[in-house]
C-alpha cells in the first residue's frame, strides 16, 4: 500500500483522547491536548483523510522513515484495536 499524497490528507497523531473536562484544567492542559504532538522517527500512528475520494478518515500505521505502512483501520476499528501509548 502506498499513500499518494495528492488523494490523502494527513490529518495528525490518531487517538488523541480529549481530555474529559476541559472546563476544569489548566490552559496549558489545554492547550497540551491542543497542538503537542509526538513526532517520532519510525513507527507511528497516524490519521489520515481520502481527500480526494470519499473523504473518509482512516487510521494507519506508518514508518515516517520509509513510508512503510503496517496496518490501516476505519476510525472504529482503531478505536477498538489501537491501544494508544501515553506519553
Ligand atoms: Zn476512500
């Protein structure tokens, strides 16, 4: 499988759990959740978009190295099977 990036949108670190009252932390909490991500070298679990097609989000894992992609899920599959590492 490859991605051609014309037809797919990467769209960010998959599985980010929205924290479960935003009204009762920090700004900088919040602002954690909001825009730090992990952004690794090898393998790492991404969400993407066929932006070009049916416009689905989907879910792989992806060596950001080489490319190599391990595995794809829909988005309720990834959050069946995905065990997402905290940081
Ligand atoms: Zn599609």
């Amino acid at each position: 499988m490859h991605l051609e990036e014309e037809d797919f949108s990467y769209s960010g670190e998959a599985l980010i759990a929205r924290p479960n009252n935003p009204s009762s932390i920090s700004d900088d909490e919040w602002g954690d959740y909001l825009f730090m991500r992990k952004n690794p070298k090898g393998r790492h679990v991404e969400q993407w978009q066929h932006s070009s097609g049916c416009r689905k989000f989907f879910v792989i894992e992806r060596n950001t190295i080489d490319n190599t992609i391990y595995s794809s899920y829909t988005m309720i599959q990834a959050s069946k099977e995905i065990k997402h590492e905290t940081n």
